[in-house]
C-alpha cells in the first residue's frame, strides 16, 4: 500500500494494493499492523455503512466528547470527501483537505479525531464505509455548516441535498470554544 500526507497533519490518503485479474480483484480494507506501521491507530470500535444518492452532502460532523478518528473508503460509486481542522490551538485550525474517493480508485482517507467530515455524492449512487475509533453518542453529535465561508470548501456541487440537521449546524466562527477540540488534548 502507498500512504501520503496531506496538507493537513495527520490526515492521510491511503491507496491499498489491489490485485486485479480477469475475475475481478482482491484488497485487503485493513491490516492493524500494516496500518499502524503507517501512523493508522490499530483500535476501530465500530463500522458504518451509508448509501446514498447523488448530489447529497453529509457533514460537517464532529464529536467532542468521544472524538472519532475514521477510515473512509467508498465501496461502489463517488464522493468527494472533506476533513477539516477544527482543533483549537492548531495551526492549520480552520483548514481543509480534500480527496476523490471511489469504488474504482480503491483509495482510503484517515481523518484523525479532533476533525469534521463530510463528503457529497457525485454518482448516481455510492456506497461508502468507514471505520471510527470510537463509538457514535447520539448526545455529542456537532458539526458546521457545509457551506461555511470562512472554511471556502471548493464542493464540486452548489445546491446539495441535506438533511434538516446538517442544513442548520453553525458555521466555525460563531461555535463557542467550549464546543470545539482543543489540540493538546488530543494527544
């Protein structure tokens, strides 16, 4: 596998081996030791599975008092997948990162804990995995708006369908810094 930083520290984009032939193909999603070689924490609590439609933007999500680090891949279809930096006292707080993420590409996004993730659907369908360090508490759900100008995302679409939750979360310079990581703490 061939793992490559990003522009923001710790968010890494990870391109598996993939062994194809005329049946299809073999690639292993996981491997604890091969990933923690590469600086992947070894310890994933719980696996979610989303399918959606194109067009949809799910995100900016974040938790604060179980932070959740996530291995995210797409299984058949698109996205495009964002983490952004919202650690207070980080110097690429307010940052983000990108990456193109399909079932033909194969590739994988780590997004540490003490980011918000979201991704939009540029398929007709896609079907995406992801692996979380810790699990999900319905009480300590947050997130930004998708649409933030302050965080100036370059989404490849401008009318996404949202949930009602996700159309109305806050944008980064109006969350109280108490509802934000702070970056020592993650440690």
């Amino acid at each position: 596998m061939k793992v490559m930083p990003t522009s923001l520290p710790g968010v890494l984009l990870i391109q598996p081996r993939v062994f194809s032939d005329p049946r299809g193909f073999f690639m292993e999603t996981w491997q604890a030791h091969r990933y923690q070689l590469e600086g992947i924490p070894g310890r994933f609590v719980q696996d979610n599975y989303s399918c959606s439609t194109r067009g949809v933007l799910r995100g900016l999500h974040y938790q604060l008092k179980h932070p959740q680090g996530k291995l995210v891949y797409v299984l058949q279809g698109e996205v495009f997948d964002v983490a952004v930096d919202i650690r207070q006292g980080s110097p690429t707080f307010g940052h983000w990162t990108s990456a193109v993420l399909s079932g033909k590409n194969h590739h994988q996004l780590y997004i540490p804990a003490g980011f918000a993730h979201g991704f939009c659907v540029l398929s007709e369908t896609a079907h995406f995995l992801y692996k979380c360090t810790d699990f999900y508490e319905p009480g300590d759900e947050y997130g930004l708006r998708w649409d933030d100008p302050s965080l100036g995302i370059n989404w490849p679409l401008s009318a996404p369908q949202l949930s009602e939750k996700d159309g109305q979360y806050p944008t980064l310079d109006s969350v109280a810094q108490e509802y934000l990581p702070v970056a020592e703490d993650l440690r």
